[in-house]
C-alpha cells in the first residue's frame, strides 16, 4: 500500500529488490547444488 501511494519509492526500491532477489536465488542454487551431490 505504501509504495502504491509513492512512485518514487517503488522506483528506488526496485533495483535494490532484484539485487537481493538474485542473491536469494543464486544461495538456493548453492543450496540445492549441494544436496544433490
């Protein structure tokens, strides 16, 4: 609700979200990597 109402926030936030998004991911793959050997 509160980045609806800012659009300037949601456009510095977003960046920031696909930064920490693509870790998260690339952790997972490490994970899952490392539980199938």
């Amino acid at each position: 609700m509160f980045l609806s109402l800012n659009p300037d926030a949601t456009s510095l936030l977003q960046p920031a979200s696909n930064c920490l998004l693509a870790r998260f991911h690339h952790f997972l793959d490490l994970i899952i990597h490392k539980l199938d050997h």
